[in-house]
C-alpha cells in the first residue's frame, strides 16, 4: 500500500498527465483536419482555456495541500516546484492549441496557395505535437538516462518548428508582396502557424522543469 504523501503525489502526476493528454488529443485533430485537407474538422476542437484553467487550479490546490501537510524537501520539494509551473505552461499550451484551430479555420481559404501553406503547416504541426507529447511522457519517467534522452528530442523537435516557421514566414511575406488583396488572410495564417511554434516552446519548458524535478540543477528559461 502507498503511503500518504505517494498516493498524493501519484494522484498529482495523472492529474497533471490528463490535462496533458487533453491537449496532445486536440493537436492530433488539428494535424488529423490538416494532413486529410479537411480543414472544417478544426471546429472539433473543443479544448479551451477556461476549462484547462479549472482543472489546473484544481491541482494546484492539491500541491499546495501537499507541501503544507508533509513539508517534502529535496527531489520531493523540486518535484511540487516543478508541478506548480507546468499546470501554468500546459494552459497556455492548451489555449494555443485552441488558437491555432480557430484562426486556421477562419483565415484559410481556397484563394489562397494552400498546397504550399499545407506543405509547411503539417511538418511544423507534427514537430509541435511531437514536441509536446515527447514532454509530458516524461511525467511518468524514472530512468535519468530516458529523462536526458527525452529532453534532447523535446529540444530537436523545437528547433524543426523554428526552422519550419522561418520558411513559411519566408514565403508567405513573398506571396503577400504579389498579392496584397490578401494580406489579411495570409497574415492571419501566419499568425495561427506562430501558435504552433509557441506550443513547442512551452514543451521545451515543460521538459526542462520535469527534468530539473528529477536531476536537480537549474531551470533553463526558454
């Protein structure tokens, strides 16, 4: 039987790994809506802020219990720190997520270049699930070999997504010089793909307090 503060902490980490779930599931309709150029499917996308934002202080309540009940010190003490912060990051992740579905939607359209638009926009949506779902598996990881392994490609995977954004930022701004009639469009495109970009950096912060939870160290700030 568990004692106490690890029934406490367990039920910390599946909270925290549902939330994460939630948000990896909505990123896996949008690439879904995307890759199968069914972009109405967006509209799936039910996740928002406000509800990620309840469960979240639903769980910072518990930690806070926790650390006022048993005073944990060292890898416990770092572990709730750690916890306290990513419930914070996966909101915001969460409601870029919710972003990008809602103002792809509403600014793609077919007069557009689309195959071009898509050629960039699926890579850099998988890099950012990637990214994101490489992060909170990482939750449930021991193995301190595994945690740095994990990080590193949460931290590839984050550099595909710059990369990825820095082309179709690149392209879109040449196509909105031939076009200006639909600069408004293209820019708010380009605006939904920057959500996806930021959703890769929250992983990378959200790797970095789990690893920093498990090893010690410092926290880099991303």
């Amino acid at each position: 039987m568990l004692k106490p503060y690890e029934t406490k902490l367990k039920n910390i980490k599946e909270e925290i790994l549902k939330i994460g779930v939630d948000v990896v599931e909505a990123l896996e309709i949008c690439l879904k809506a995307l890759e199968e150029k069914k972009i109405e499917d967006l509209k799936n996308v039910e996740i928002t802020e406000k509800k990620l934002l309840i469960k979240s202080n639903e769980i910072d309540n518990i930690i806070v219990t926790t650390l006022a009940l048993y005073s944990p010190e060292a890898k416990d003490l770092r572990q709730l720190v750690s916890f306290l912060k990513i419930t914070n990051e996966l909101v915001r992740t969460g409601a870029n997520a919710k972003d990008f579905a809602k103002m792809f939607k509403k600014s793609y359209s077919e007069d557009l270049n689309t195959p071009m638009i898509l050629e960039y926009a699926v890579p850099l949506l998988k890099s950012a699930l990637l990214s994101l779902r490489t992060s909170i598996s990482i939750i449930d990881e021991t193995n301190t070999a595994h945690i740095e392994e994990k990080y590193h490609r949460v931290i590839v995977e984050e550099s595909k997504t710059d990369d990825l954004y820095l082309m179709i930022e690149k392209n879109i701004l040449k196509l909105i010089s031939k076009n200006l009639d639909l600069s408004k469009e293209y820019f708010d495109t380009l605006s939904a793909l920057r959500r996806l970009e930021k959703i890769a950096d929250r992983a990378v912060s959200i790797a970095n307090l789990l690893q920093f939870a498990q090893v010690g160290g410092d926290i880099v700030q991303s």
